[in-house]
C-alpha cells in the first residue's frame, strides 16, 4: 500500500502527473487493507437505546480486510478520500435495519455477488482516488485514471433499468447495500460509478460533492425531480448542511431564488455566501411544528407561510426540497404553492410523515419522491464541479482512524457543509492538478472551512 500512495505522492510533485501515475498499473496490489466497517455481531449493540444517544464511535471500526476478487466490468480504486454521508450514520446505528440485510440478499443474487455477503461491512458512499485495476470488458477507464465514485450501483439485466436505472429493480446504493465501499484504503466499484476527478480540487474535496450533489441535481434540476427552471422560489431545509449547501448553490446557479431554512446565525451567513439573500434561522424566530411527539401545529404552519412571503414579496415556494421528513414535511405540504411541488429524498427526522391532504389534493400540489440519481444526472452534476459552476462544502476533515468521530458529529448535526475522511492521503490540499482553475475559485472553494 505504500508503494501506491507513493505513485500518487509523485504525481503532485510532476509536471506531468498522468505519466506518473500510468505507471501504477505495474504495482501489485495488496492481498489486504484497511477499511471502516461495521461486524454483524454487533447489529444488536443499541437496542433500547434512543436514536439520538446511539453513538457511531461504537459501532464503527477500522480493520484489515482481504482484498476482494474483481470482477467483469468493475474496478478498484486506491482511495485517497471519502466523506461521511447519513446513510453512513444510520449504516453504524443500526436503523432503520441492518445494513447486513442488504448484503445477504445482494449475495444471493448470482455468484459474484456472494463476495459482498460477509460478516463485516466495508462503508462508504464517496471517493475519490486513482484506479489501479480494471475487470473484463472495462475500456473506458484504466490504471492511472484520476477519479471519483458516484454511488449507484445497478445490474442492468432488466428492461425497467433501461429508461432511467434508478428504475433499475437491482439498483443499490454502493457503500450502503454494497460491500467494499469508500471509508477505505481500496475501494471495488462497477466501472459505470466512475467519473473524472475535477482537476482544481484536492482529493478530500473533489471526494464530497459526489453522494449529495448528485442527490440535490436530481431532485432540483432533473426532469425525473422538480424539473426547476429560472425564476422558481425555492424553500430549502437545512440549507447549508450537506445536502442543502448544494440545492442552494444549484437554485443560484440556474437563475430560481432560494430561500433558505437554518438553525443558526452562523449557518444564515454560510447561505448568505453562497449567494443566498431569503433566510431564515427557524430556532432565532422559534418555529416550532410539533407541540409534542403526536401534535402538530398549524398555526406554525401559517406563521411560517406569512414569513416566506414576506421574503419573497408575496410568493410561495414553487418548490420545496425536502429532506428532514417528519419534523418538517407538514409544513412543507402546507407553504408549497398551489399546483406546487414537494420533492423528497430522505427523513433525517424520522420516516413516518405527517400532513393535512386537503393542502395537496385541493391546491393541486405534487409530492416527488427523489433518491439519488442516475449516471447521466450524476455526470452533469459532477460537470458543474469540474467547471468551477458549483463547489465543494467541506468544512472539517478527519482521518479514516477518526471516522467513527466524524460519522457521530454528523449524527449530532454539529457540522455545517459536508464533512471529509483522507483514507491514503496524509494531509489536506493534495491532488490539485489545475491551480488556475482553483485561484479563480479560492474563496468558493474555502468558505465552509473551519465552521
């Protein structure tokens, strides 16, 4: 493993970096490596234990695993970083079920599928690094390639894959109902996953857009989302958290008008560098949508409602971008505008919603149920990167021995942006291979760092 990250290491230092590293392909590759993983002996470990005190530290574990066989049409990845992802936390608290389960029925699939059926799970939904090594019949990629790893994992085998494959009846999420993901030193992926590393960022940069970027594209900007277009009022929850940074920058960039929810002054001037002019810090103005566990509140609702018109002038959101679930999807059913739509891609807050429906079927609004994104959806969206359009939010990098301290601060949402782990990288800053492009976007580049 040294005598790759060594490969990698002279390229920075190059004139020529992909020479440099197309030398790679004559290195053998190690029989093991060091991964994140969670045991299924451990699936029980916080039973009776309240979500919010299950702790990741606990569950989460860095160990030498074998270095899996690879098989037609897939590669393996020397990973230089990752980034942590909720699906990282409910994978290391256990909710809402096993992550084993879904590597039991993947196994089950067809011989080469087995190898992801294991007593240990290697997490991780995000990567950037170099390709080592290429399975039968990949042609498009080859040692040496710098790269990043969007999530989607598909078969392909089935016609209802074929229009959209996220459609796909086999589709999976890699790194969270696939084995071998990216909290990893090496990483297996299906060659279709890969996409070309943007060349102005550095490796724990250009690995955290990938998972949420692609997300936010789909569920914004696609036709399979909210098809958004100039002009749309945008209401975005949690809007500079991970996912929210980048439907923010998104709604800017094609010319809609976000306005954007937080729960802090300090996250209100993070959107408000992002371009942002229409926030609102819900704790600050003491929104509050439920007056227990069973009761919401509809006057909060309408409170909430007056507030967005007064930012916009008298509109409502044409969209909602969804994604805390059951703490705020009341409200979200409520202020959409009529003929509006609510897109939804997750349930941070829990995952049974509840809402008045005479606000949707009277009103004529839409709900769009949005999960990741297709390969095209995410080669756009990572096109945006690559140009300098829309960028990175890392605000804290930890090491992959430190993953465990990274997934529980994004459990207890005590981060802003996205949070990034260097798994062979030993420092910051490294990979950089297009200064320019990078000075052009510097204060872009670095205005989650530090909060």
């Amino acid at each position: 493993m040294q005598d790759i990250l060594e490969a990698i290491m002279a390229a920075d230092g190059s004139v020529d970096p992909a020479r440099e590293l197309a030398g790679i392909a004559g290195l053998p590759v190690p029989e093991s490596y060091r991964g994140v993983v969670v045991r299924a002996e451990e699936t029980r470990m916080f039973d009776g234990v309240p979500t919010r005190d299950k702790d990741p530290r606990k569950a989460l574990h860095l160990q030498e695993v074998p270095t899996p066989e690879l098989g037609p049409g897939e590669a393996l990845v020397a990973v230089m970083a990752s980034a942590i992802n909720y699906n990282t936390v409910w994978t290391s608290i256990f909710e809402p079920l096993s992550t084993f389960r879904f590597l039991q029925r993947y196994g089950r699939t067809s011989e080469l599928a087995r190898r992801h059926d294991l007593p240990y799970h290697v997490v991780g939904s995000d990567a950037a690094g170099v390709v080592l090594r290429v399975g039968a019949g990949v042609s498009r990629w080859r040692p040496g390639d710098e790269v990043v790893a969007h999530c989607l994992s598909v078969e392909l085998e089935d016609a209802a894959g074929h229009d959209d494959t996220m459609l796909d009846p086999q589709q999976r999420i890699w790194g969270f109902e696939t084995n071998f993901g990216g909290l990893a030193e090496l990483a297996v992926v299906k060659a279709n996953q890969l996409m070309p590393k943007p060349a102005h960022l550095s490796w724990e940069e250009a690995a955290s857009p990938g998972l949420v970027n692609s997300t936010a594209y789909r569920q914004l900007v696609s036709h399979h989302g909210a098809n958004m277009k100039q002009g749309d009022v945008v209401l975005i929850w949690g809007a500079s958290g991970g996912l929210g940074s980048y439907a923010t920058q998104l709604a800017r960039n094609g010319g809609a008008i976000p306005v954007c929810v937080v729960s802090s002054p300090e996250k209100a001037e993070l959107c408000r560098r992002m371009g942002a002019e229409l926030v609102i810090d819900r704790v600050a103005e003491g929104f509050r949508f439920w007056s227990d566990e069973q009761t919401q509140e509809p006057d909060e609702w309408r409170r909430f409602g007056e507030r967005i018109r007064e930012l916009t002038g008298g509109e409502d959101p044409d969209i909602v971008f969804e994604h805390p679930g059951r703490e705020t999807f009341g409200a979200s059913v409520y202020v959409a505008k009529r003929g509006g739509t609510v897109v939804t891609c997750a349930s941070t807050s829990g995952f049974l919603h509840q809402y008045d429906n005479r606000y949707l079927w009277m009103h004529l609004k839409r709900i769009v149920g949005s999960h990741f994104a297709n390969y095209r959806e995410a080669w756009e969206a990572n096109r945006l990167v690559a140009l300098g359009r829309i960028h990175p939010t890392v605000s804290r990098t930890y090491a992959l021995e430190q993953t465990g301290q990274a997934a529980y601060e994004v459990h207890r949402n005590a981060h802003q942006g996205k949070v990034g782990v260097r798994c062979l990288a030993p420092e910051d800053g490294l990979g950089v291979r297009d200064p320019e492009l990078r000075a052009r976007h510097a204060e872009a580049i670095n205005r989650f760092r530090g909060h």
